[in-house]
C-alpha cells in the first residue's frame, strides 16, 4: 500500500487531516481513508494513467452527485479536477464477497437493486463503448488488441439495439457492493448511459456466478428466470470480457499492477478464448 503523499500533507486543504490507512493502489489511481472533523472520508488520486486512458473524471462527478440523490452511493464531498483528486463520503458496512452469492435471498436482492437503479431514470453522458475500444487499441497496438477490439465493435453495436441505454454502474464487482439494507455501490468511475445487460453481464464476470446463481439473480431483477434471456446475456458476457481483457492489457505492463488484476485478465483471456475461440496468447 502507499504513503499518503507528502506534497498532500502539506497542502492547507489537509491540515486537520488525519491519516486512517491506505487503502488501494493500482496502476490507475491510490486512495486512502481520512478522517476531517470528525468525518471518514476517502480520498482518491488519479496516476497518469487514468488520464490516458481516457477517465471522463466530469462525468464521474456528476453520476456520483445524482446517484447519491437517489441513495445508491456515497456522497462526493470535493474534487480538484487538475490534481486528479477526488474527495467521498466513507461507507460503513461490509463489502460483498463470493460467500454472499451463497447466501439465500442475497442474489435476488441484487437484482432487485441493480432493476432499481436501471429503472432511476437518472439522466447522465453515455458510455461510448467504441471510442474505448478505440483507445485500448490504439496503446496496446498488437495483433492480438486488434482481434479482441474489432470483436468487441461488433458485440457492441448488436448490444445496443437489444435494449434502450440506462444508468449502468458498469463495476459491480462484489467489492464494489456494500451492506445490505441499502446496498450501497462504491467505485462510479465507469458508470454511464449504456445497455442494461452490460451491468448484468459484469455482475457475472466480475464476480464468476454459476449458471443457477445467474438464474437468481434474473429472477430478483425481472421476476423472469435467466433461459428467456440467454442469448443476450451470452452476447452481453462476452462484450464484457472483451472490454476488461482490453483493460487489464493496458495495465500489464504498468509497475502497479495488482495480483487481482492479473487474475481478471487471466479469467477474461480464458473466458473470450473460449467462446470466440481466440488465440490464447499475450498473458
């Protein structure tokens, strides 16, 4: 974990700052827990990284402001856009963990809650899923990127007319899910405007839920069981491995990269290669 920076420590806005722990240091960004005037908060700095790949940090801010309106995340307390800060309210709880998916009740309850969200009528900036494509591309410039990114272009332009675009989380990794009444969701920095099964389809990819645990989760979500909606949902997975393995490529290479990191490309690599029958190669 990092040092809290000292070019922070001395920095007025910080003064009545007291260091809590450090609590995620990836290639994109490190944060930490702080507590202000009797507050935790938590405090995040971007690396240059995320401006290179493109971290729409506005748009970011805003879906932060309204979901916390809406009571599904924390509330941003301040931001210095040209420092690549941004300042949030702590959640008290415990995160989500795999054993949550065994646990009854606890995956209809996460549909029902992600149905909530997409149904908010929140209005926010589209994901431009092919622009990403585009610049994960452009860095890696491999053949390799090239055969992941011109499949991905494809999915996503048959995904998008499976359904109008919503507000999508689009991380919902079970790290990223906190408490249970509410459940709370941490981490907006991909969030936006996008087809709603690319929110279902990274609850199951982020999180490796079997068929049956997919099958609750649809049924909290919908009320209909997962086979009326299979074939979106495998087209809407596969999208999604697309994306993260594009991702994770871009950081491999990257001195902060995590070992979950590496295990997601490693899991993304697996799953695209086998339902597209891709080469298994850059790992």
């Amino acid at each position: 974990m990092s040092k809290f920076p000292a070019d922070l420590l001395s920095d007025p806005f910080f003064h009545k700052a007291r260091v809590s722990r450090a609590l995620g240091n990836s290639p994109v960004s490190e944060s930490w827990l702080l507590q202000i005037d009797g507050m935790q908060v938590v405090l995040r700095r971007d690396k240059e990284l995320a401006q290179k790949l493109c971290l729409d940090r506005e748009s970011e801010w805003n879906i932060m402001c309204l979901a916390h309106e809406a009571g599904f995340g924390p509330r941003p307390l301040w931001r210095d856009q040209d420092r690549g800060l941004l300042l949030k309210e702590y959640v008290a709880g415990a995160a989500w963990t795999s054993q949550c998916a065994t646990e009854r009740g606890k995956l209809r309850h996460l549909g029902r809650r992600l149905q909530q969200l997409h149904g908010s009528g929140i209005k926010a900036k589209s994901v431009d899923i092919q622009a990403k494509i585009a610049v994960y591309k452009q860095r890696l410039d491999s053949a390799q990127a090239e055969q992941l990114a011109s499949e991905a272009a494809s999915l996503a332009r048959i995904l998008d007319a499976e359904a109008d675009p919503v507000l999508c989380h689009n991380d919902l990794g079970f790290p990223n899910i906190v408490g249970y009444e509410p459940t709370i969701f941490i981490d907006w920095e991909y969030a936006g405007l996008a087809s709603p099964w690319l929110d279902i389809a990274g609850v199951r990819c982020q999180n490796d839920l079997s068929g049956a645990q997919m099958r609750e989760l649809l049924v909290g979500y919908s009320g209909l069981p997962a086979s009326d909606y299979e074939d979106t949902l495998t087209l809407a997975c596969q999208l999604y491995d697309l994306l993260g393995a594009l991702w994770y490529l871009n950081l491999a290479n990257e001195p902060d990269m995590r070992a979950r990191d590496r295990m997601m490309l490693k899991s993304a690599l697996d799953r695209v290669g086998r339902s597209l029958k891709l080469p298994r190669r850059g790992r």
